[in-house]
C-alpha cells in the first residue's frame, strides 16, 4: 500500500519546505489503490488537514469583523478586501458587518469531503491531476484552465487550474460562502447554527441544488456518500462561536 507519507519521500526536507509541504501537500497519485477501502481512507486522510486549514481561515477572518463589531474600530482595507471576497454589496456599515457575518462560517468537512470525492473520482480525474481542482470549478478567460473534451460549442469555460489541492479546497469555500447560487445553503446553516453550534453536510446538501444541472438527483447522490463513508463523524469537530449571529435578511 502506498501511503502519503510515502508520496513526498525524496523531498527537500529543510524545515521552510517542509511547512510549506504541510500547508500545501501535492495531489498523491490515488489510483495505485487496488483496494477501494484504502483508497477511500487515504482520500479522506489527504483532505482533513486541508479543510482544516481552510476552515481555520474563515473563522479567523470571522472573528476580525466579531472585533470590529465589537470596538466599532474598522480597517477600511481589510474590509474592502472581505467584501469584494464575499461579493458584498451592501454600502450600509451595519449591512455591510451582518452580511459578512453571515457569510464567513466553516463548511461541514463532511460536504467537502463528498463532494471532493463525487466531483473528482476519488482524485483520480483529469482536472484533479492536471489541475488539482477537486470540485470542477469552473472560470472563464482564456486559458485559465483545462478546457472540458465535451465542452458544448459555442461555450468558453474552462476548468480552473490551481496551485495546489489547498487552494482548490479554499477556493470551493469561498464560492459555497459567496455565490448568489448558494444563498440557500447559507441559510440553512443559518438555521442549523441557530439549533445547535455546528452546522452538518447532510443539511446543507439540501442548498447545492444549482451545483449540478442534475439538481435533487445530484444532492441525493451527495447526502448517500456522506451517509455509505459516514462522513458525518467530521462535522462535530467544526465548532462555531456564538458571538452575534447574522440578521435573518442577510444572503
């Protein structure tokens, strides 16, 4: 069995490679798994530190606008910065704050990992290789990824590129935390958040309907992943503060 560990062997191991390796490890060539079991689990053991780490990112930037809330002391360009991130339009401070609020929360690593698996063939696809794009992102200038061999004529997207696994995992966040197509996914974990203090892949599967042209069909496909790999054991882990929660209107 070939084992992560064993992928980054023969590597320059000075101690600035090393974190950068940690924080950005290379795609591992998962189709030399014969068996599924350990192909699953090998998949799923690459992917938790990433989400992790994307995770503790987004409640890091939360946590600013919880501060900035709380002191009323803003930095204008850090703020510029998350509400063209989070594609906030809002002009209104307090819209501006509650918004954002709304809009940085953690997704369930069970999601993340069903998705990543569904959307990728367990890592094993060409635009997971070439590309390191788990989620089948898509992006629309020239020559910003691969283009797809059944790319309908006449259609200009192509399948983004990225630098690394981390940064595919970091980019799916954002777009689930700021697209218009998910605001219902926020708001059913707006909803969750306000029952219990983490939100669930099982429940925010439900918003994913304009993910896929297959809609429920494809939402079902996920929440059946998360349920066959028990997934669901991720997403307690993930805890959320309680610190003012966003304002019902907010997208």
């Amino acid at each position: 069995m070939l084992t992560i560990a064993a992928v980054l062997t023969g590597c320059d191991n000075t101690p600035d490679n090393t974190q950068k390796q940690a924080l950005n490890p290379d795609l591992p060539n998962f189709a030399v798994y014969q068996d599924v079991k350990e192909k699953k689990k090998a998949f799923f053991s690459f992917l938790k530190p990433l989400i992790q780490q994307a995770n503790a990112a987004v409640l890091a930037e939360r946590q600013q606008v919880l501060k900035w809330q709380e002191s009323g002391h803003i930095d204008e360009q850090q703020l510029t910065q998350l509400l063209d991130k989070y594609r906030v339009k809002a002009t209104d401070p307090e819209a501006q704050q509650a918004t954002l609020l709304n809009r940085i929360h953690t997704i369930p690593p069970s999601l993340v990992m069903a998705q990543a698996a569904n959307e990728s063939a367990w890592g094993t696809s060409r635009f997971a290789r070439e590309g390191n794009n788990l989620f089948g992102q898509w992006c629309f200038s020239k020559g910003c990824g691969l283009v797809p061999s059944s790319r309908n004529s006449g259609a200009n997207h192509e399948v983004a590129k990225f630098s690394s696994p981390a940064k595919s995992v970091a980019s799916y966040i954002r777009n689930l935390n700021s697209h218009p197509s998910y605001k219902e996914l926020r708001a059913l974990r707006r909803q969750e958040l306000s029952n219990k203090k983490h939100s669930t892949g099982m429940t925010l599967a439900e918003g994913l309907l304009k993910y896929s042209e297959r809609g429920e069909e494809y939402v079902e496909e996920i929440r059946a992943m998360i349920r066959h790999n028990k997934l669901a054991r991720y997403d307690s882990g993930i805890k959320i503060d309680a610190g003012q929660q966003p304002q019902q209107n907010q997208g």
